[in-house]
C-alpha cells in the first residue's frame, strides 16, 4: 500500500515535470515563429 501511494506521488511529479517542459517548448516554439517572421518583414522591406 505504501508503495503504491509513494508511486502515485513520483508519477504526479514527472507528469507535472513533462507537462512543463511541453508548455516551455510550445512557448519558445511560439517566440521562434514571432521572431523570423520579423526577420522575414525586416528582409521585404515591409
């Protein structure tokens, strides 16, 4: 029984880590794509 509740609380633990690490990449993701459309404004002359 211990056992399972000590499992319950490292797998919460890596879920929140993973789900973490997946918002931080969408966020950088997001900021990449802002930035080389900037770059691709800037080059047009835009």
């Amino acid at each position: 029984m211990i056992g399972f509740i000590i499992g319950l609380f490292i797998g919460a633990f890596f879920g929140v880590v993973v789900m973490c690490c997946c918002v931080a990449a969408s966020r950088a993701d997001e900021e990449m794509e802002r930035i080389d459309n900037q770059l691709v404004k800037e080059k047009t002359g835009d």
